[in-house]
C-alpha cells in the first residue's frame, strides 16, 4: 500500500522541479519572436511597397491615356502625357525618372489623334523594396519590376484639327 507525501515532503520537493527551467521561457520566447517578427515585417513592408507602385503604375498609364486623347495636337498630348505620368508616380512615391513611358497609335500609327483612333500607354517602372540589401553588389537596391497599360479611344468629333 501506498503512503501518501506529507505537506512537508511535497513543498520540497516542487522548488527543485521549478527551479531547474525557471525564467528561460521568457528569453527563449523572445528570441524566436524576433527570430520570427523580423522576416515578417520586412515581408509586409515589401507587398506594400509593391502594391503602392501598382497602383502607381496602373494610374499613370490610365490618367495618361486619358489626357492625350482630350488634346488638340500630337506635341500637346505628349507633353501633358508625360506631365500625368510624372504627377501620378510621384504622388505615390515611384522614381519617375527611371520610368519607361511607350505611346502607340492604332489604326494609323503615325497619326495619334485620328477620330475614333486607338491610344495605347504603357508605363514600367521598378518597385524597390525597403530593408532589402543590394543584391549580389549591384549598387542598386532590390526592386521589382511593374509594367501597366491603358488604351483609350480619340473622340470621334475631337482629334488633330
């Protein structure tokens, strides 16, 4: 038969029990939190950061298309193209000096404004990533390249005049 502990017995014998791994789940918490935590926010940092030039991207083509179908001249509708592709990549933080802007023409490629004609921009640029090094020494940091393109049709009563 079996005697049970006395209150004496057990109180020491439970101190050595938790004596022996007492504080270390604190620091071992903290260190795979961190271990953790680090990688996931620099990965919510870079989604962001690709979105936001998604965005940015996407609108500077659609805004573009949609000013120089409104022009009366080829020259005026390049420049005010080129004026909305750099206000939209800058309001959303995009490097628009790096961004590649393509502009063309269907039916009649050499002529943009034909009445009922076709207007295709296409906008690239490149989405940098925030806490990512350079990558294998390049000088320049880690980035993603985008690309959006937007059509619009010219007026049938608007176009070159």
């Amino acid at each position: 038969m079996r005697c049970a502990k006395s209150s004496a017995e057990r109180g020491r014998s439970a101190p050595r029990v938790r004596a022996a791994d007492g504080g270390s789940a604190s620091v071992e918490f903290l260190t795979a939190g961190l271990l953790f935590l680090i990688p996931v926010i620099a990965l919510v940092l870079a989604l962001g950061s690709i979105q936001s030039a998604a965005y940015a991207v996407e609108g500077a083509a659609r805004h573009a298309a949609r000013v120089f179908v409104q022009e009366t001249s080829v020259a005026d509708a390049r420049a005010a193209a080129d004026r909305a592709v750099r206000v939209t990549l800058a309001d959303y933080g995009v490097d628009a000096a790096s961004a590649r802007v393509a502009i063309s023409c269907a039916p009649r490629p050499r002529a943009c404004l034909t009445p009922q004609g076709r207007v295709t921009v296409t906008v690239e640029a490149a989405a940098v990533l925030p806490l990512f090094p350079p990558i294998l020494g390049v000088e320049a940091p880690a980035s993603v390249p985008l690309q959006a393109r937007a059509t619009e049709q010219v007026s049938r009563f608007g176009g070159v005049r």
